[in-house]
C-alpha cells in the first residue's frame, strides 16, 4: 500500500532498508550464533544519521518525529530486530532526557545520541518490579550537590554498552508513586558497574544486562525534570516509544513473510509448487493481511502521536500490542509453510520465530497494553453523555 511519504520520509526510509539489506541480513545468523553485540552495523548507522531522526535540529537531531523513527526501525527489523532493538532502545533511553531534561541536560547529551557517538539505555525493571514498576527498591539520597543510587536493574537492553543511562530510582518512598524520580548515570560513573550479559531465547544480537549501583555518587543537575516525577517521565516516555516498537514488529512480519512468499513459490510438493495449495495460499492471505493492518495502524498511530493529542497512551499502546501479536503470528506461521526446513537454523524465520516473542513481553507486556487501552475505554465512554443502546 501506498502511505503518501515525504521525499524526506521516503529517503529514511531507503536509507535504513540499504543498510537492512547490505549490513544486517548477511551478518544477523552469526551476530545470533555468537551473541555478538552489533557495533559494526552500529557505526554505519551512525554515519547514516538515523540515530538523530526525533531529535530536534537544536540538539543535533533531524528533527523529525515518532513517525520518522518507526520508519527506520521497521526497516532495520525486517532484518533483524535484535539490530533493530539496540537501535531504538536508544531513543528509549533518550526520550526522559528529551521530554523532561534541562536545558544542561539536553545540550549535554541529546547531539552524542543524535549522532550515534553514545548509546544510550533505559533503567527501570528490577527483579521484584517488572509490570508493577511502583515496586522498585532502588534509591537515590541526597547527600550535598549529589544524589547516591544503591541497587540493581534488570535485563537493561544496550546494558553494558552504552554510555548514557535514564535510570528510575526511590528518592521518597513515603510519597508512594510520587517519590520516584529519574537521574542520567554514565557509563563510568563510581559505583557503577554491570552485571553478566543475559543468554536469551532470542534477541541476541541485544546484550541485556545488569546495572548495579553500590553508592554510585553523581552530581544533583543530572536528575531529569524534578524529584517525584519519575513515573510521569516514564509513562510519557513509553507514549512516545511504544509504536517503535510497533514498527519492530510490521518489519519482522514483514521479513518473514518475504521468506514464506518466495520459499511457497519455489518448493515443490506433489509435483506443484506448494503455493498452488489453497492451504497455503490462504496462510499466506492472513499473514499479508494482518502485516499489512499492523503497519497502517503504526503509521497512522505514530503520525497521530506526533501531533500531541490527550489521548496519546491509548493510541501508543494500541501501536505495540497489535504489531507485536501479528509479528508472533507471522513468524509462526512462516515457520510453517517452510515445514521442517522452516525449523531449521538454514532458514532466517527460526530466528525471527524466537525473536518475535519478545514483542509481546519488553516495554510493557501485551497484557499490560490491553489493561491500558481497557481502561482508558472505560474513561472515555464514562464521559460520554449519549446511550448506544
Ligand atoms: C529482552 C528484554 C529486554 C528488556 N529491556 C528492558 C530495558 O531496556 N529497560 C527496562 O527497564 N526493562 C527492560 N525489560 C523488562 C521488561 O520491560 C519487563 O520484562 C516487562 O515489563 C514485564 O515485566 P516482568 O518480566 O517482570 O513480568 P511480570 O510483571 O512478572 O509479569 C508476568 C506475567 O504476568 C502478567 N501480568 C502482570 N501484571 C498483570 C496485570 N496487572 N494484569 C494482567 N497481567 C499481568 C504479565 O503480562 C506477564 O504475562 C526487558 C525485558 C526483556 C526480556
């Protein structure tokens, strides 16, 4: 389908599908095998400047919006979302800085992240507080002109790699959901340091580390907005990120329903190809079909957002749940018209089988994303004066 992009748009979207295509796919069965952190591909992207596509000019970004940036990543993903994730954790790590920071702060930080010269991370989940990030047990005292941060995050995507982190952390536990504040810590900050790299199903070309804070002392200017509003910075930061990944999942149902098309036209069976089954074709309709439907809601989603509408978590939330589910579908699905070589590790949709599943898990899981929609529904039709029935 046509979706009327800019030359600008188009361009972004060009540039990220050559370096999906030149860079990424002849090296994403080996950076999975080998667990290897992409930086190679990283650097190319950097020089693409595509790392910068939300950022505004200011701050040595493009200037562009959500809508630029799921552009890019659905291109990276197509390829591969374990590539495609550590680029858009990125923007996860940099939204608080950009929505929330100082002036210092965003003059600091955003042009390094822009240009791809520093990655930057997100810091929120700890062991006991995944959904419920109202149980995180890190903390952060003032002491003078600093702030000390005890504690330890978990499965922090780009952890370990990248220099420029948003952590969350308990400034005031007796305030409840208003003592939590954000602070940026860097990579080498004292006390700081990094847990074992996580082994995961999929996703492997992301590392996902430990952060851990033993007295990590950093200066009180690098807190992001004020003391207490840490949950706000992390919800308004998750409207702004959540169609990105979205986008990671219209790219990986997109790579492999490529691969299910061109292998049903190519296999042989009962002196056919086994496209001419109906069997088959109808998968390959509803695989089409829902890829197709994910990415016309990412687009109009994320366009939307980028206008600063009241209702921008349920339209973000609605952007990652139904992508993340179609690329799971897909993937499976794909796995299936490949039959048993689609379980082999000689074809990519293995792969993109295991890593699909993390779409309906990071970020909020999928079941998270319907208690938002649900309950913002339920805000809605309250204030709506009109009977339907
Ligand atoms: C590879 C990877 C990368 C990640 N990267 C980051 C990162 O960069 N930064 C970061 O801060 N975190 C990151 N995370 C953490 C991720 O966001 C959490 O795993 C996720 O929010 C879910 O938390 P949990 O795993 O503790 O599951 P739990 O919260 O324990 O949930 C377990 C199950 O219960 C369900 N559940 C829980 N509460 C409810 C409810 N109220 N209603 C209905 N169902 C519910 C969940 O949907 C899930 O199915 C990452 C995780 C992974 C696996």
């Amino acid at each position: 389908m046509h979706y009327f992009l800019t030359e600008e748009q188009q361009m972004i979207q060009d540039l990220a599908a050559q370096v999906a295509k030149e860079k990424i796919r002849p090296q994403r069965a080996q950076l999975d095998e080998n667990e290897e952190f992409p930086w190679e591909i990283i650097k190319v992207l950097a020089q693409s400047d595509l790392y910068g596509l939300y950022i505004p000019e200011e701050y040595g970004g493009m200037g562009g919006g959500i809508f630029e940036n799921c552009l890019a990543v659905e291109k990276l993903a197509e390829a591969c979302i374990g590539v495609a994730t550590t680029f858009a954790a990125s923007g996860l790590g940099a939204y608080p800085i950009l929505l929330y920071g100082s002036e210092e702060l965003k003059g600091k930080y955003l042009p390094d992240i822009a240009s791809g010269q520093r990655l930057a991370a997100f810091g929120v989940t700890e062991s006991g507080a995944g959904s419920d990030v109202s149980g995180i047990q890190t903390t952060a005292v003032r002491d003078g002109d600093h702030y000390i941060l005890n504690g330890t995050k978990q499965w922090i995507t780009n952890g370990g790699e990248a220099e420029i982190y948003s952590v969350l952390a308990i400034t005031d536990r007796s305030k409840g959901p208003r003592g939590a504040t954000f602070f940026v810590v860097e990579k080498d900050d004292p006390g700081f340091s990094f847990g074992k790299k996580e082994k995961k199903l999929g996703l492997r070309a992301s590392a996902t580390r430990e952060l851990v804070f033993q007295d990590c002392r950093i200066p009180k200017d690098r807190i992001i907005g004020r003391e207490g509003l840490g949950f706000i910075v992390a919800m308004k930061t998750f409207d702004k990120s959540r169609p990105g990944i979205g986008a990671l999942g219209v790219g990986l149902a997109q790579g492999a329903l490529d691969i299910a098309v061109e292998y049903a036209r190519k296999r042989v069976q009962f002196g056919k190809p086994i496209i001419s089954f109906q069997a088959i074709q109808h998968k390959l309709a509803n695989m089409a079909t829902r890829t197709e439907a994910a990415r016309a809601l990412v687009y109009a989603g994320a366009r939307y957002l980028d206008s600063g509408p009241a209702d921008m978590s349920k339209v973000a939330a609605m952007c990652k749940l139904f992508p993340g589910d179609v690329a799971m579908y897909v993937a499976t699905e794909a796995v299936q018209v490949l039959g048993g070589y689609g379980y082999m590790q000689d074809y990519p949709v293995e792969k993109m089988m295991r890593d699909a599943k993390i779409l309906q898990i990071y970020e909020g899981t999928n079941e998270i994303q319907r208690n938002i929609i649900g309950q913002e529904l339920n805000k809605e039709y309250g204030r709506i004066k009109e009977s339907f029935f």
